[in-house]
C-alpha cells in the first residue's frame, strides 16, 4: 500500500498576485538544494486519522505555530515520483517566515556512516507569488498551484489566474 500524507498550502493576496506559503526541508541532503526543492508543510497520516486533521496537526509539527482557522479548500490528491499519495488543503492566512519553530529530525548522515544527527524538519519557509512557487516546489506538487489557482478563481467568478502568474 502506498504512504500517504497530508498537507496544507497556505496563501494569502499578495501585492501584484496570490502568494503562497513554502517550506524547505532541512537537513544535508537538501542543503544547497533550491529549485524544485521546497514542498508544502505536510507528513504522514496517521491511522484512523482524517486528512485535513493531519494536514493541521503535520502544519503545527512542521512551523511550530496553529494553522490559522477558516475553511480549508480540497486542492485533492497527487501521486508523487515516490509512489506517495499526497493529499492537499489550501487555507487563507499570514505567517511571519522569521517565526519558524518547528519540530527536528534525527537522520545518519552521510548515508551508511554510523553518525546521526539532529537537523531542522524544515530549516526556513516563504512567500511565493504563482510562478515562482512553480519554480520552487517539488514537482508533484505543482499541480496543487494550479488546482488552487481555478478554485480561487472560481470563488471570484473570474477566469483562472495564469499558470505562470
């Protein structure tokens, strides 16, 4: 059975466009890793556990802050290079990137080594306008850009924002 994960995209309207909320995975491997690196704040679903339950809890874990409250919307599933199912939640709302307190992660590193050590889960999170966060994101994670792109604009009744804006 595939693994499963949820997440939640924060955005907010920016001063030229939707902005949205990335995070960068800490740790050695990721280091100096841009572009196509950062993901949403997500992890594991736990068992019996809902998705937008998790996408909360794994926001909290991941920033060290609540998420903000307000309806969330289904942004819906993604398979990724991985074979992982991940499933998404966009909300409105603010975070302060320079408040980032989230939770560590003990990893070996180099692989195969013997050593462990403590790094930061995720080790900084920013504001991306559309465009840029398609540059940045992962890429089976994009899709959720876009998916959040048609449900805004068809919350304003208006046509889609432009994959590229």
């Amino acid at each position: 059975m595939a693994k499963r994960s949820a997440g939640l995209l924060l955005w907010r309207s920016g001063p030229e466009s939707v902005e949205v909320l990335l995070a960068h995975p800490g740790g050695p491997f990721w280091a100096r890793r841009d572009d196509g690196a950062w993901t949403i704040p997500k992890g594991g679903i736990d068992p019996g556990e809902e998705p937008l339950a998790a996408a909360r809890r794994e926001f909290r874990e991941e920033t060290g802050h609540e998420p903000p409250l307000g309806t969330a919307i289904p942004l819906g599933e993604a398979v990724q290079p991985s074979r992982k199912i991940v499933t998404a939640f966009a909300l409105e709302g603010d975070f302060d990137p320079g408040s980032l307190a989230g939770d560590s992660i003990i990893i070996e590193w180099p692989p195969r080594s013997g050593r462990r050590g403590a790094y930061p889960e995720i080790d900084r999170v920013g504001w991306f306008g559309l465009a840029d966060g398609r540059r940045k994101l992962l890429r089976g994670q994009v899709v959720f850009l876009d998916r959040l792109a048609e449900a805004l604009a068809q919350m304003r009744g208006i046509e889609p924002l432009s994959r590229g804006s």
